[in-house]
C-alpha cells in the first residue's frame, strides 16, 4: 500500500518550503491540494480576513489541521459541529434581518425604506431555510414505501388486491348475460308465437284452403 505523499511545510506566514522536496511529489502534494477542500476553504478564509484584524493571525498549517479534523468527524457520522454551524448561522441571520429593519424604519423616503425591507426580508427568508436544514439533520424524515409485485403479463397484483384479469372479466359477464353458470336461457319463442295467433281466424286457413 502506497504511502500518501505529505504536503510540504507551510509557514504561519503562508509560505511554503518546498527545497527539500522532490519534485514529483511537490507536484503530486500540490495537485491532490487544489483538487481538495483544506486549500480552497483556507484561501477564502485568508481572503475574508484580510481586512478584519485576524488575518495576519492566521496559521496556516494549524488551520489546514483542524479543518480536515472537522471533515474526518463528519464522516464519521459526527454532526455536533455542522449543527452548531447551521445554529450559529440562523442566529446571525436573524441578527441582521433585525438590524437591515431597523436601518429600514429609519428612513422617512420610499427608496431607503425599500431597499433595507427587502434585504431583511431575504435574510429573514434565510434564517428559515438554514433552521429547516438544522431540523431535517436532527429529524430526518421517514419514508414509508408500499411494495407491489408486477407480473409480465397483463395482471399486476398490489399487496393484499388482487386484480382481475381481463379473461375472467369476460367470463362474469358472459355469466350474468345467460343468467346460469355456463348455459344459455332456454328457447321460448316458439311457444309464445303461439300464443299471440288469433283464435278467430285460424279455421280460415281450412275453409279456404285448395285442394291441390
């Protein structure tokens, strides 16, 4: 198993000693650097605190470190420091929904009133959706899934409803239409022909009937 190739030293400063360093590993370090995410949060870090006072008292190396210490504990199912990060958020935000309403009353024209209005409202708007993040992580929904067993043919049966197949439709209705199990009704049309023969004019047909 190949050892990963340990990043060059880093100075409080920022600087990097790469002189006894070999080449193909400076490059290889350098690579898997900007490619994760220690360097890029610890640039913008450095970038955002340039002009607050802190960034001069920035070190690197001991940053780098407690960074990947955060990721490594989230990985390990550990979610006390994203929960407090999502809090610490949500705090904030309404901090400066409050402020941005303040900073709104305070203007007797239109445009400044409007203009802070909606930034409060926005960050009011953030705070909700960072305090339903917060809330999913603590109590993550769950989903209840009912399963169904689909057959190839035309018939698909869900757990406990069966479906009827479209054969055996035809056959209950076959069923109700002869009124029987698999029999027709019985044939009473000769009978009633008779009946409906007028009585009265039968005897003409012998009266007047030819010989031939």
């Amino acid at each position: 198993m190949k050892k990963k190739p340990k990043l060059p030293a880093v100075s409080a400063t920022g600087e990097i000693d790469i002189s006894a360093v070999p080449l193909d590993q400076l490059r290889r370090a350098m690579t898997q650097g900007l490619a994760g995410p220690h360097l890029a949060v610890t640039r913008v870090i450095r970038a955002a605190e340039k002009t607050s006072g802190f960034g001069g008292d920035i070190d690197i190396a001991e940053l780098g470190s407690c960074l990947q210490d955060q990721i490594q504990a989230v990985n390990r199912g550990d979610m006390k420091q994203v929960e407090a990060m999502l809090m610490s958020q949500a705090i904030g935000l309404q901090t400066l929904s409050a402020r941005l309403i303040e900073r709104a009353m305070a203007h007797d024209q239109i445009p400044g009133f409007d203009v802070n209005m909606r930034m409060a409202l926005r960050a009011q708007n953030q705070c909700r959706t960072t305090l339903e993040t917060l809330a999913g992580i603590k109590n993550p929904p769950v989903v209840y899934a009912k399963q169904a067993n689909v057959t190839t043919g035309p018939q698909q049966v869900n757990n406990g409803v069966p479906v009827p197949s479209h054969a055996r439709e035809i056959e209950f209705k076959q069923t109700q239409l002869s009124g029987g199990t698999y029999e027709l009704l019985p044939n009473t049309g000769a009978s009633k022909a008779k009946g409906r023969i007028d009585p009265a004019v039968a005897p003409l047909g012998k009266l007047h009937r030819t010989k031939n």
